[in-house]
C-alpha cells in the first residue's frame, strides 16, 4: 500500500526530524539530489487556485530530476463533465508515480487517498487541513529559531476557515512548552475541536481580540488573511478583512527576535513597509517550502540517498 500525507500528524514526531535533516541537506547539497527523481513523475491535480503549493511541488520534483504533469483548475479537468475524485485518482494512478492534489472540499484527498495506487498529498482540502503548509512552517521555524518548541507562538487573522493554522496548531501541540496565542475576531475564532483538543492535552491557550496587547509576549507571529473563498456573503468577509493590520507602529512593541510568518498570500494584513524588517521571515518560508516538499516527495516513494 502506498504511503500519503493527509494530516501532518501521519508522521511521527522522530519521522518529521528525519524529514527536516534531509531538507536540510537537500539545501546545502543540492546537487547531490538532482537526479534522485529521474524517470519518476508528479501529478498535481489542484482544484483551486494555487501559486506556492503547486509551483513549488513542481520545482521539487524539477529539482529531483522527475517530470511534472497535471492540472490548475477544475474547468480544465474532467470534473467539469462530473468525474469523482475516485475515478480521477484511478486514473492518475496510470500515468504518475506520486499525486499533490488540492480540493475545496473538506476530506477530498482521503477520498483520493482511498483508492489510489500511488502516494497521494493533500495539498490543501477546503477548509480543513494543509500538511505540507506545516512542513514548511515547521521546517523554517526549526532553521531559523534553531529549536521546535519552548516558545509562545500567536496565530493572527482567520483562525476559523485558515487550514494552514489548524494543521500547524495540531502539529505544535506535540512539542514540549508550546503556548498559544488566538488572535482573531470573534466571528472567526478557532475552531471548537482545536480547543478542545488542547484542552485534553493540557496545552496553555489565550484567545484575545487586540494585536496590540499581546505582540510583545510572542516569539513568533503567524498572521493569516481572511479567507475570501470560504465566507457565505461578501458583507462579512467586507467587515472582517482589514480587521488587523501589521504595521511599523505595531511592530515597535514587539521582541527585538521575534518571527514574523505568513503562509502567504498576503492580501492587506501585513504592510508591505514590514517586508524589509529582518523580523520578516515569510519569503523565507515560501523558500522553504520546495526543499521540504523535496524531502516529502524522496520520503513518500522510498528513495534513500
Ligand atoms: N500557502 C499557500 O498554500 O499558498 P498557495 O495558495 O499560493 O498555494
């Protein structure tokens, strides 16, 4: 059976270490890798708009030496005549070695997953979960701040609909003296299992409403945009997407060390005159991003170095 990436706790917490020390050493050698993928192929099959996960899968396998092959959008696949999910994947399991795909729809990849032959990663499914958005967070968090764990962490924005925040709080909550910090507006708070899960685990959390009051207490800032896609009317997303603003002014009450990330794309939360405070580590991360994926991509088909 083909191993996948629904959820990035698939992988245990020794087996993200391993993947890591081999991004690692993915970016200082990376010519020792450029033929590791040769003659093997990567579908993405993404089903809504992408620009990081998509580009950079493919840039992974281009790096490995493998081909790329797949689609950007729904209207351009089969799906617009009705094709399931299921047949697709059947199918895509003829002419690919490995699947990235991305769905609007919550579970989506699972539904791949189960009757692929090949290794499917959910590259982002609705709402839900994005597995290898927390890979790349992980992995920059872990080169940058050179440990995961013992610090206080604030999540910013949309921490209802952002998959990105509900997969790396799950995936922190396994390493020791992680404290969270909820910013968000009440209608977009995080969602009831995260809480609950946090609770169980006895994992220290605040929710608060002010940026303001809490920037100087954290080691690290994810903010988040407003999911646009997932709001049910446009006056809502309308009242809610300039609800926070990082700003200069805002950054002055912050730790002179602290990590600002984003997953990106940044629509208006963090102002572009932040891009060149060294705090700023979100074009770093994007970075990021392909040498996990590579590391992800070797690990997933079983190719040792
Ligand atoms: N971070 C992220 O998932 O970006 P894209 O939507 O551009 O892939």
């Amino acid at each position: 059976m083909p191993r996948h990436l629904m959820n990035p706790l698939d992988f245990s917490v020794e087996e993200l270490e391993e993947l890591f020390d081999l991004a690692n050493d993915i970016e200082a050698n990376p010519k020792k890798y450029e033929d590791a993928c040769k003659r093997k192929k990567l579908a993405t099959c993404f089903y809504e708009p992408s620009t990081r996960t998509r580009l950079s899968f493919e840039a992974a396998m281009l790096n490995l030496g493998g081909e790329v092959l797949g689609f950007s959008d729904a209207a351009s696949s089969s799906a617009a005549k009705g094709e399931s999910v299921s047949d697709t994947i059947r199918v895509i399991s003829c002419y690919a070695d490995i699947c990235a795909m991305r769905h609007p729809k919550e579970g989506a990849a699972y539904v791949a997953a189960a009757k692929s032959l090949i290794p499917v990663i959910n590259a982002g499914d609705g709402g839900h979960q994005h597995p290898t958005q927390t890979l790349t967070d992980l992995l920059t968090i872990r080169s940058l701040k050179g440990r995961l764990g013992n610090f206080t962490i604030g999540l910013c924005g949309d921490l209802k609909f952002g998959r990105t925040v509900h997969s790396l709080i799950n995936a922190l909550s396994r390493y020791e003296n992680v404290k969270f910090i909820f910013i968000s507006p009440e209608e977009l708070k995080v969602p009831d299992y995260i809480t609950d899960m946090l609770n169980e685990k006895n994992i220290e959390y605040r929710e608060v409403i002010r940026l303001e009051d809490t920037i100087g207490e954290l080691d690290i800032l994810y903010m988040t945009r407003v999911q646009r896609e997932r709001f049910f009317n446009e006056e809502d997303y309308i009242r809610l997407k300039d609800f926070y603003i990082l700003t200069k002014s805002k950054m002055e009450q912050a730790k002179e060390d602290m990590m600002i990330l984003h997953p990106l794309p940044r629509v208006n939360e963090i102002s572009v005159e932040i891009d060149d405070d060294p705090r700023a580590a979100y074009f770093k991360q994007a970075a990021y991003g392909v040498y996990v994926r590579m590391a992800l991509i070797l690990t997933l088909l079983g190719i040792k170095m």
